[in-house]
C-alpha cells in the first residue's frame, strides 16, 4: 500500500462509516477480516458478525458521527496506519449487548484505528477509545466521584468478598 493510498482510503472509511450503511463498510473490509472494537464484547470475524456490530450500534446510536483529527501514521513498507478520529452520537436506542435502555444523551470520546490491509482492503483492524468515560456520558455508568460510583463500588467490594469466603469453604 502506498502512502497515497492510504491517506485516499482513510477519508473513505470514515465516510462509510457515517453514511450509516453497513455495505459501504463491508466493501473495505476483506471478506475474513478480524475486528476488535472496545464497545463490543468479543472480536469479530467475518462481515455476517461485523454487520451484526453496525447494525446494533446505529440502532442504538443511529447520529453517530466520526472525524479525523491526525494522520494517518503510516509504517514505512508495511500495509498498515493508524489514525486518531473523534466520534460522537446520541444514545437513542437500545445497545444490545448488553441490553442498556437508551438515555437520550449524546457522547463525544477521541479515539484510534489500527488497520492492516491486503488487497486494496482492511483485513485486521482494531478500535481503541475509552469506553469508560462513553459510559459515563450516556449514563450508562455513575459519574466520577458521585454517590452512586461509591455505592456501585461498594456492592463490587461486597461482591467479591463473598466470592473469596466461597472459595474458602471446604469442599465436601
């Protein structure tokens, strides 16, 4: 891949992505390509499991919105780059998985690709953003500091405490 190549087809894989149309995506992926997105529980193969991931974030988020902010970093002789984008979008349906109600509150989060192609396509890309703070703007997850991130890490602690005095139990 050249480095002209790369800086043609960033622009149209953020495109794709806001058109909201899982074709457009899928077209720039290679038919076994490996994705790992922090907002998804487990890697996907594929584009059948991939579409799944499209389609249930634009039905929970159906505004979401990507821009460029850097790069693409480019690894000289290698088929590979990386960019910094920033995302944004309002929580207006259900997010399953996990099953979370939808809040009506927007989201803003920087995050970063990592993507290596083959022929003219993505075959492994990785999506690194902090789903934590996401978490929090959509109401998902207690602010910082607040009364209920206490009482929510207080039940963690009691949580846990249990399980260790379980595993401490004789067996019989």
């Amino acid at each position: 891949m050249s480095i002209e190549w790369i800086r043609e087809f960033v622009p149209r894989w953020l495109a794709a992505w806001n058109s909201r149309n899982a074709d457009r995506v899928l077209e720039l992926l290679t038919d076994d390509v490996e994705v790992r997105d922090d907002s998804w529980p487990e890697a996907m193969h594929g584009h059948a499991e991939v579409r799944a991931f499209l389609e249930a974030l634009w039905h929970a988020v159906p505004d979401m919105t990507f821009e460029l902010l850097d790069g693409p970093y480019i690894v000289p002789g290698e088929p590979r780059a990386s960019f910094h984008w920033r995302g944004s979008g309002t929580f207006t349906g259900r997010m399953d998985p996990p099953g979370f109600a939808p809040t009506g509150r927007r989201w803003e989060v920087d995050g970063v690709d990592f993507q290596v192609y083959r022929g003219g396509r993505i075959a492994k890309l990785r999506v690194i953003f902090d789903l934590m703070t996401v978490s929090r703007q959509l109401g998902v997850m207690p602010a910082a500091g607040s009364t209920a991130e206490r009482a929510m890490a207080a039940a963690q602690r009691g949580v846990v405490h249990a399980q260790q005095i379980y595993r401490r139990r004789p067996r019989m």
